[in-house]
C-alpha cells in the first residue's frame, strides 16, 4: 500500500511537473510567473501561485478570416448578417467592408488601426465579393 502511495504521488509530481512544461511553452507570448512549492515527503509538488500578464493589443484577422467569419455570424449581435443574407446585402450596397471592420473591432477582434488603412479595408472588400461571387 505504501509502495502505490509513493508510485502515486511520484507519478502525480511529474503529471504536475510536465503540465507546468507544456504551459510554458503553449504561452510563449503572454509573459507568465510561476512559483512552485514542493510539499510532502515523496516530493510531491503544487503549483502555489500563478499570475500571468495579457497583453494589451488586440489580434490581428486576416482580411479572408475575417469576412468567413462574418459569413459564419460571428457578428451577428453587431447588427453584420450572416451567410446569404450578409452576401445579399454585400452584392446591393447594403454592407460594406468597414462595416464588417467595425464589428470586428467592436468584438475585440481587430484593432481600430485597421478602420484607417486603406489597403485592409480593400482586401477585405475583394474577400466579401469572392464570397458573393460564389453563392
């Protein structure tokens, strides 16, 4: 019973030891600490404290993600319809790129940068009239 005790706490420590591992590799861009107290006999360990720091800028969406997005009604809530309808009101005037833009920037989605630059807002615009073009 002992021996299972010490394989479990030993097994339980290197789950807990290469969980931490992988984390730190999985969050390379958001800058985290991490302190970790090693309790018990068998060296049995646990993570104490974690605090991590988001960074303050925004993701950046291809202009293609980010009108299939719209397509698939990630925006629906910021009034941007989805699937035929958003093409119906792309092809009559209805919907426009920067419209679709400003949903996403609303959403946190994108940041408010990209509603001033020109060559974002045309390709997103040739993006929504692929799309229009193939339904």
């Amino acid at each position: 019973m002992q021996r299972t005790n010490a394989l479990t706490h030993k097994t339980l420590a290197g789950i807990a030891a290469l969980a931490v591992s992988f984390s730190t590799t999985a969050a390379l861009a958001t800058p985290v600490q991490r302190q970790i107290i090693t309790q018990g006999p068998n060296g049995a360990s646990k993570l104490a404290k974690v605090t991590a720091t988001q960074p303050s800028q925004t993701r950046q969406l291809s202009p293609f993600n980010l009108a299939y997005m719209a397509y698939q009604g990630w925006f629906t809530h910021e009034g941007i319809p989805a699937a035929s309808r958003l093409v119906r009101d792309y092809r009559v005037g209805r919907l426009t790129a920067t419209e679709v833009a400003q949903a996403a920037v609303q959403t946190n989605r994108l940041s408010a940068e990209v509603l001033e630059d020109p060559s974002y807002l045309s390709s997103l615009d040739s993006q929504l009239q692929a799309l229009s073009q193939s339904d």
